[in-house]
C-alpha cells in the first residue's frame, strides 16, 4: 500500500497560531476554502457559498447551483457539502488544525430554498471552527474520550484533494484495495454490487433520467460540450470530462445552449427513455456470477443505517455537534448525517485515487425508484437501511480529465 502518512505536509512545521492576528488567520482559512473547491459535486454544480468570518468558516448554499429536478431530496447537495467539508479538513490537517463542524438550524430548512438565485450569507447550513490538533487530542482524552472518529484525515493530503478527479470512461479491472480502505463510522457500510447487477441497474437509470423532461432538461444545462460555451471553464461537465470525441462534442454542443434545438432533443430522448425504462422495469437482475477474479471493477455502496447512529454525535464525530434527532429528511437519514456521510465518501474516494484507482459515479441508479428497488433487493437491505451513493472503482482506460472549478482551483 502507499505511505501517504507524511507525505506533502509542506506547512506542518508552520502552524496557525491562534494567537495571531485575525486577519493572518482568515487569510489562512481562506487559502483552505480555495482548495476544498476541488470537491465533488453533482454535474459539477459546486453548490457552496463559504466565508471566512472572524477566524471560522461558515457554509451557505446557492440556490441557482442545486438541481431542483434531479436532486428533489437534496441528497446529492448534502453528499457534496460534506466531500466539501472533509477537502477543507485535509487541507487544514497540512496546518496542524483540526476541523469542527456545528450544523446549523438552515441545514434541515433546504426545501426553503429557492429555485434560483444567490447564496444568503445570513442563513449559513454550516459552520466550522478549528483547534490546534494537539489541543483537540488533549481535550479529548481529558473528555473520557477516545480518538475522534471524523477529526482524523487518514493521512490524505492537500495534493490528492486537488489532483483526484471522476473517470466516466471505461474502467478496467484493478487488484482489491477496499480491504486496507479508510475507517467508516459504524452506521455506515460500503456494500459491493456484482457486475452484471451494475450493468442492467445503470441502464435502468439512464433511462429514468432520460425519460423525465424535466431531469433531463436540466442535465443538459450543466453540459459544457465546446470551449466556446462561455462557462467552459467554470463548472458543469465539459467533454473531456464525459470523454466524448472531438467531432461528438462539437456536434452534440448547439443542442445543449440553444432551446430551439435542445428542447426537441429532450422531448426525443424522453419517448426513448421511457420505452427503455418499461423494458427494463420488469426484467429481473442476472444471477449473481458464481466465480470473481480478485481482480475486477467494482461496484460500490455507501449504505447508511440511521438506527445506529441514534445517540451520537453529530458531523463533528468528537461529541461536539448536538444529538441526532428523530428522521423527518426525505431521505430517510438527518441532514447532518448526510453531511457525514458526503466525508466519508470523500475519504473512499481518495483513497481510490491514492491507490492509483479511477471512481465513476453513478447517482442515476439511487435516481430512479425502479433501479433504487432492485439495488436494495440485491443488496438485501433492511428497511430503516439507506443506499446513499453508487460508484464503480478502476483503472482508467485513458486520459482523466480535470473538471472546470469557479475559482480556478
């Protein structure tokens, strides 16, 4: 396995004194909030607003850059506030600082939001505050407590935050690096699909996304098929990153800007996608494959049991954050858990990377209800459980594109 235990911690020796002048620390914190811009998100929307007010970080989300059709339940927006939240928390750990995250009375307020729109500075979801790390361990074990389960950033480093990046090529199949993968808080658990499950489930969500207009409509204002669109370089999914040839993209691009064409486009794949989803809808999963090499692309699930985590704490993970309360979010697990659970993806995922790994997310099969049901039979779920994410894990088989950032992270 690689050490990656002290590697590129160019700014440990210089730790953040917290003594220091508040505008010296700030700008620290804001050279933290700069990198964590290179966290996942849905079609790249980057949906965070963060501050930096008087020597903590708090956390807004824009409106305009949630996805109101294909995301209703906010899931996808949580996932990526807490990939967020854990980006800034390697960064910081390079500084000796540990993050604290308090969820805010906004978090569980999303449906409040509006469509579109600016962040509001005023309702911030979530704030962070830092503590030297030497402190944070004293403080805790004085506490009765033992090692903080989230405070720890399993020895990632601000290089693999900027450089990992998603594949949505194809995979190869890669040797097994999931049994030395990070640590996952009890409640969650990170399931494997078999292949020929993956295949029939994806297709069954792509067709699902095809076959609302609405969903569909808005995947294709994110796309950013030619350097000419004037976001190229900002955000959404660009062709390179969709892998797509030179002559497909600068075909497929006016579809994707001008409604005249791109609204009969949607109205065409939507017929089509609605007949692939009836096919698909009643056909039973393949037979699980009796013999699997060792070495082979694999499909995988965060799946969360909100059962066990009553009674812990919150984001935080070091008995800072309030207990969770009983579930009303619509998808099935408390806000902050979700906001959990997006820094424990964001660990998997780089620890892919790390390992020399690809990750292609496949949110379309949580999407649709039809792919989402056959995933949890499969899977043999329990009711009170929860499939948050699918992706699969390889070896890329060409070129990994590097994703637009708004601020040229």
């Amino acid at each position: 396995m690689t050490d990656r235990a002290h590697a590129d911690r160019r700014s440990t020796d210089d730790p953040v004194d917290r003594r220091a002048a508040p505008d010296a620390l700030d700008a620290r914190l804001a050279g933290y909030v700069r990198a964590a811009g290179r966290a996942p998100s849905a079609h790249n929307t980057q949906p965070w607003a963060p501050r930096v007010v008087d020597g903590a970080v708090e956390v807004s989300v824009v409106p305009s850059r949630t996805l109101p059709a294909g995301d209703p339940t906010f899931r996808d927006l949580l996932l990526s506030l807490g990939t967020w939240v854990e980006s800034l928390a390697v960064v910081a750990a390079a500084d000796g600082l540990v993050v604290s995250v308090e969820p805010l009375p906004a978090l569980c307020l999303l449906e409040d939001l509006p469509v579109e729109g600016p962040a509001d500075p005023e309702r911030p979801v979530l704030r962070l505050t830092f503590t030297d790390a030497d402190t944070d361990v004293h403080a805790h074990a004085s506490a009765g407590g033992g090692t903080p389960g989230l405070t720890t950033t399993d020895g990632f480093t601000a290089a693999h935050v900027r450089d990992r990046r998603v594949f949505r090529g194809t995979l190869l199949p890669a040797p097994d690096v999931w049994r030395d993968s990070p640590r996952l808080p009890g409640w969650l658990r990170l399931l494997e699909v078999d292949d020929p499950a993956m295949r029939q489930l994806v297709r069954l969500g792509t067709a699902y996304t095809a076959s609302r207009p609405t969903v569909a409509a808005e995947l294709v204002r994110w796309l950013r098929l030619s350097p000419d669109h004037p976001r190229y370089a900002l955000d959404g999914m660009t062709d390179q990153m969709l892998g797509l040839p030179v002559p497909v993209a600068r075909l497929a691009a006016p579809f994707t800007r001008r409604p005249a064409l791109h609204d009969p486009l949607v109205a065409m794949a939507g017929m089509v996608g609605r007949a692939a989803e009836g096919l698909g809808r009643g056909r039973p999963l393949p037979r699980r494959p009796e013999d699997r090499s060792d070495v082979r692309v694999r499909h995988l699930v965060l799946v969360a049991d909100p059962g066990s985590r009553a009674g812990t704490a919150g984001v935080s993970g070091a008995g800072r954050a309030t207990v969770t309360q009983p579930v009303e979010s619509r998808i099935g697990i408390p806000e902050d858990a979700a906001v959990e659970a997006g820094r424990a993806l964001q660990r998997l995922w780089l620890h892919a990377h790390v390992e020399g790994l690809a990750v292609a997310p496949h949110s379309e099969v949580v999407d649709s209800p039809a792919a989402h049901g056959a995933l949890r039979r499969r899977l043999g779920l329990r009711r009170s459980e929860v499939a948050l994410s699918v992706f699969s894990t390889g070896i890329a088989s060409g070129p990994v594109a590097r994703s637009p950032r708004l601020d040229g992270a």
